[in-house]
C-alpha cells in the first residue's frame, strides 16, 4: 500500500498541537490588513501580504526551484533586505541552494507583521502571523507566540506500514513493573538516528532489517507486547506478541537540507506517527520508520514508550536489533536481557530511612521573580551549543583549577562542572530573583549503583534522580566550584542505601500520582540536565 502524508503548516507556535490546515479556499485571515497584498491560491502559486515598499514587485516564476526565492523580483537581495528591515534575521544566509529553507525568527512589535503561504508542488511553507492580527476567532486561542518561524516541510512517501512480530512462539506471562516504571512519564520518547550511505548495495535493506526485527523480538518479547492492567488496576506489560510498528518510507529531500542538524520540527516527520490517545491495550510499545532519503542517506525514527524501558535498555534492544541483522542469525553476541524487575520490588516492611527531596514537590515561581510570567504560555526553544575540545579545555580550566580533587580526593568530572555552568546560567537568563529557590534534576543510571549491581542485561526503567535544591541567588553568585560541590554530593548520595529507600518511599506512598514525572517537573525555576552521551550510537 503506497499513500502520501502531506504536511500543513501555519507557524504560530513550537506546539505541535497549535498547527492547523489553511486551505486555499479558506479565507486568508490576515487578507487586506496591508497596503499591499497579493493572492495566487494555485498549486503553484504562492501569497504574500505585508506592507512593502511601491517599488518592489512581485511575480511567479514556475521554472524556479523550490526555496531557491527567484521568483521574487526585482531581486533576491532586494527581498532579504526587506526582510531584514522588518527585524527578520535568518540564523545562517537567506539564499539557500534547493530544497533548503533555514528556520528565521522575529520578534516584531505592533502592527508590523510579516506572512507567507506558499505551495509547490504539494510543498507548503509559511512565515507565522502574530495572533492578534487575525480575524478568525476560531484561532484565538493559538495567540500566545509573539515568535515568527520559517520551516521547509519535506515531502515523505509511505511506502509500506505493516506490523513485525516474534519470528517464534515466546512467553506470554505478564510482566510486572516496578514503582520507577510507574512513575516515569507514560508517553513515549521519540529519537531520531541518521545514517550515511557506505556504498553497499544492500545499504539499510528493509526487508533485511525487518526480518531481523523478528527475531530480535524472540529475545526481546516484551517489546512486542503491549500495556495493560493486572486485577488490583496496576500498570503492566502483557506479553502477547502482538507485534510493533515497522514503517518504510522515503523523501526527495537530502541530510544537506537539515542545516547541520539543528532541532527542527522537521525531524518529527521521521518518527512513526501513532495515536497514542486510544485504548492502552491496542497501542504498539515501539515503532520503527525508515525513511530514505535521495542522497542516499538513511534515518531510522523510533518512538519506544517510557513505561517499557529507559534509555539504556531501548540502546540494548536496538543493538541487540542491529547485531542480528549485519550478522544475518537468529541469534545476538550481545548480552541477553533479564527481565526480573522484582530486583526493584520494596523490601518487606517497607522502612524508607532518609528525606527523599527528589519526590518533593518542585519549587514555584514566586511573586517577586522579575519578568518571568509562570502562567504565560511562551515559546520552547531548542538550540544546539557545539563546544571543541579546546573550548571545553578552555572553560574547564578556567572555572575549576582546582576542581580536580578535593580535600578527600574525590573527582569532579566535565559533566558536573558543565552541569554546574548551566545552572548558574539558566537562573541568571531566566531573571531569578535572589530568594528563589531553584531545584537542579540530574539523572542516575541506578544499575551499577546497587548492591549487588543489577544484571548486565537489565531491562525495565533503572534511573533514579539526584537532586539539589539552592536559591537562585546562591547559585549566581557563589563560587563555580560550589556549585560543583553541591552536584558532587547529590549524585554521591545515590548507593544501595538511598536507592532502597527510595524504592520504600514509594511503596508507602498511597498514591503513586502526584510523583509521576515528566516536563511540568522541570519546569521554571527548576532545570533538568541530563547527558545522552551513551545514548549517542547505535
């Protein structure tokens, strides 16, 4: 079965959620607000609106290639320095080769407001209007970003979406889940890995790969399960071989049109789309997209669910996935999984023996914080910070030069000196007040930690959080080196000791709700830095 998945846009926010369709035949919302409009609602056409100066002039030119902005006359300077005088500022330069448009972003004030639809050949793009220019009162309530963004949206073609199941008979005892697999954010986790061609003919065969999904789901059977409930209402995984999600698709766009991988949401293009808002019971755990892309290139999309496993344990199944495909056998030389999360069961009686702040309720803005807003809907941004090796030599060296060792001889390690760097950074742009107390997350692989350590192949949900709680004000103006300290200390607390406590902590809580997590828990004032190092290859 072949379909296309075409993609609309209309730029009013980050959100997902807040894009909606704008039809040609809909009514252009923003439609003689200007001086100077001009409509062309053909495929090929495109509309423009905004006031421009008399002397610049418009005209469509079919031959030109997509993003390639000859279509605009007089010129294409002409045009960006237009853009440019109404504070539209790309990232990297406006005349882009084909097929590449790089995101812009503005912050315009008033009535002065820049919008385009365009479409060709199916492609549509656009620049964000601000909200409250538009007369459609169906979209007030997506008025909330003062941001204007620019996006090419690829083209991808579905070639193929089918389900892979067990390639044999496997258990299918339900799996119980322990108080951490409850308490992660029940959503799943999308990533993205991209591929370089490597000149083989069989380069990411999708059969290939399909069939050696099959036979990884026999080792890893719970993966091709699906979520439940046991007869006391708790979370659990019945193992049923029902199978995951396996998508091939392709696109006309190359790895050069991604602008270095910068976060983009074209990148949610490359992950399986699944309603995950129906019945647990109906809903894969993981699934599978392989897009190909004309260069050759390949990306492999993966939306695992959190409550099946963390990042360690989804790296060891895909591992376990690729193994067994560039080996073409049944069976993997990676460690096997183990499945006995009773290994995170509470001890009987429970008897947890320290003040578990990382289950507290997170610190809340308050009134005094300066420009901060906490109800105020603002944009998300991502960004990519590159850092070479002699900048971070530079840094480090700078902020600990005798961060090291301490008087004990204890370490501290680039991590937590970053770690440490983003936190007073973060408070210092967020505009803390001095008095506010800010709390830092930070991630612990607890499998090592315990004692004995879990088995190797450990596979379920293994992360605990160290915490530590400061004022803003303590943070930004103490040395750099304290604040290491304080990230020292919190992730030192994380031993068997603690770990069993908090597994305690847990069970006698009557509720495991309130200490479910997720965004709202890191949110301002509070910060979550977590490093996917070992999460980097697969």
């Amino acid at each position: 079965m072949t379909h296309h998945k075409t993609h609309y846009l209309f730029s009013l926010s980050h959100d997902l959620s807040s894009f909606v369709e704008w039809p040609a035949k809909r009514p252009n919302p923003v439609n003689g607000l200007f001086d100077r409009t001009v409509t062309s609602l053909s495929p090929t056409g495109w509309h423009l609106s905004k006031s421009f100066p008399k002397n610049l002039s418009f005209r469509k030119d079919n031959s030109s290639g997509f993003g390639s902005w000859n279509y605009l006359s007089p010129t294409d300077k002409q045009f960006e320095s237009c853009l440019r005088n109404s504070t539209l500022k790309p990232r990297k330069s406006f005349i882009q080769r084909e097929h590449t448009i790089d995101w812009f972003s503005s912050k315009l004030t008033g009535e002065e407001v820049f919008s385009i639809l365009t479409t060709f050949q199916e492609h549509k793009f656009t620049f964000g209007i601000k909200t409250n220019n538009l007369q459609s009162s169906s979209q007030e309530h997506k008025s909330t970003v003062p941001n204007y963004r620019f996006c090419y949206l690829m083209k991808i073609k579905i070639k193929e979406s089918s389900l892979a199941t067990p390639a044999q008979e496997t258990s299918n005892k339900p799996l119980w889940t322990s108080n951490l697999d409850v308490l992660v954010a029940r959503v799943p986790v999308p990533t993205v890995y991209f591929y370089k061609p490597n000149g083989c003919s069989n380069f990411f065969d999708a059969l290939l790969l399909k069939e050696a999904l099959c036979k990884a789901l026999v080792l890893f059977y719970p993966v091709a399960g699906r979520l439940g409930y046991d007869e006391n209402g708790r979370i659990e995984i019945k193992c049923n071989g029902e199978g995951v999600l396996f998508v091939e698709a392709e696109t006309d766009s190359a790895f050069d049109d991604f602008n270095d991988f910068e976060p983009s949401l074209e990148f949610m293009q490359l992950i399986p789309n699944v309603d995950y808002s129906g019945d647990i019971s109906s809903t894969p755990l993981v699934a599978f997209q392989i897009t190909s892309f004309k260069c050759g290139g390949v990306t492999l999309g993966i939306n695992l669910h959190h409550s099946l496993a963390d990042g360690p344990s989804a790296l060891h199944f895909i591992n376990t996935w690729a193994d067994i495909a560039c080996r073409g056998s049944s069976t993997s030389t990676l460690l096997p999984p183990s499945y006995d999360r009773t290994l995170l069961q509470a001890r009987n009686p429970p008897a947890p023996a320290f003040h578990h702040i990382e289950y507290d309720p997170s610190p809340s803005m308050i009134m005094n914080t300066t420009h901060l807003d906490p109800q105020s809907n603002s944009t998300c941004t991502s960004a990519v910070f590159k850092v070479s090796s002699e900048q971070q030599h530079n840094m480090l060296k700078k902020h600990k030069p005798t961060s090291s060792s301490t008087s004990t001889g204890a370490k501290y390690s680039s991590y937590k000196t970053l770690a440490a760097h983003i936190w007073r950074c973060t408070c210092k742009a967020r505009g803390l007040a001095n008095d506010q107390p800010t709390k830092l997350y930070i991630p612990v692989d607890g499998r090592s930690r315990l004692n004995p350590p879990l088995p190797p192949g450990f596979f379920g949900n293994a992360i605990f959080l160290a915490t530590s709680t400061a004022l803003a004000g303590d943070i930004q103006s103490e040395p750099l080196i304290d604040t290491v300290r304080r990230i020292y200390e919190a992730v030192k607390r994380i031993d068997e000791d603690y770990i069993r406590s908090a597994l305690d902590y847990l069970q006698v809580q009557p509720d495991l709700a309130p200490f479910s997590r997720g965004a709202h828990t890191y949110k301002c004032p509070n910060l979550n830095v977590n490093s996917w190092s070992r999460l980097a290859h697969v």
